[in-house]
C-alpha cells in the first residue's frame, strides 16, 4: 500500500508540474475551457465533502489502514452516506483526485491518474471487504448486497456461498 501511495502521490506530482508549466496544453486551448475547469472543481469539491461526512458518520470506526482484527467498540456503519455507498470514502478520494485533474485541464494525467486510482482501489476494496467478512459475516454480506460499492466498475470482494 504504501509503494502504490507512493507512485500515486509522484503521478499526481507530475500531474500538478505538468498543469502548472507555461506551455503545458496552451497550444490545445485546453486551459480556456473554463467549464472543464469548473467541473473538475465540482468533483473536488463533491470528493472531500464526501470523504469528510464518510470520516463524520463513522466516526471511531473509521480508519485510513485496513484492519486486520476487530476491536470491541467495531461497528458496521450502513446510516447517512454509507446507505448510498459501501466505500464513500474511497468514492470521495476517487472523484477528487480525479477532480484534480480535469479542474487542471490535464488529458494526460488526467487519464493516467484515473487507471491508477481506480486500480488502488478495486484492490483496496477487495482487501478491505474480506476483513469486513470475517468481522460481520452475514450482516455485511446483506449490505453488501443492497448498497454499491459507488466505485465505476467496481463490485468488491466476489463471496462464493
């Protein structure tokens, strides 16, 4: 995890010098599309608020490392934004990251940061559902069953019954 935090943070990096520099897509016109820019905002704007209320509603539960053994005080959140998403967290960090990107007006690493992204956390949520499995068994697996992860192309750990 954290190789891939890593390379995520270095592609974004790169993302930022690339928007930043002079002649970086001036010739394409692509800085003036001031709606491309404005929704990039929004999704940047969307993902942490997102992230945020994910962070509020679980509140003690949350963790930004997967837990491996549950605590006595562990709960599964299913209230407020965990009824519309099994990750909203992922899903806000998701859309701002990506949100970076189009709001910078950068095709290249717009779409090079989005196949990362998205790579880290279909693994992420793979890894993070077996653990919810194990501590919740039936009641997870229910949820998991009635509420989308809110990642595209993204279903979580595949249950064998």
């Amino acid at each position: 995890i954290a190789i891939r935090a890593c390379f995520l943070g270095f592609v974004f990096g790169c993302g930022m010098l690339l928007s930043f520099s002079q002649s970086s897509w001036s010739h394409f016109g692509l800085k003036q599309i001031t709606w491309l820019s404005v929704t990039g905002l929004l999704m940047v704007v969307f993902g942490e608020c997102l992230r945020k209320a994910a962070m509020f509603t679980a509140g003690s539960n949350f963790n930004h490392v997967v837990q491996n053994e549950k605590s006595d005080t562990h709960t599964l959140v299913t209230s407020g934004v965990y009824a519309w998403f099994r990750h909203p967290s992922y899903v806000g960090w998701f859309y701002w990251s990506i949100g970076t990107q189009v709001m910078l007006c950068n095709p290249i690493c717009g779409v090079s940061y989005a196949l990362t992204v998205w790579r880290f956390f279909r693994d992420r949520t793979e890894e993070e559902e077996i653990s919810l499995i194990h501590f919740f068994g039936e009641e997870y697996l229910e949820y998991k069953k009635r509420v989308p992860t809110g990642l595209p192309f993204i279903k979580g750990v595949k249950v064998d019954l």
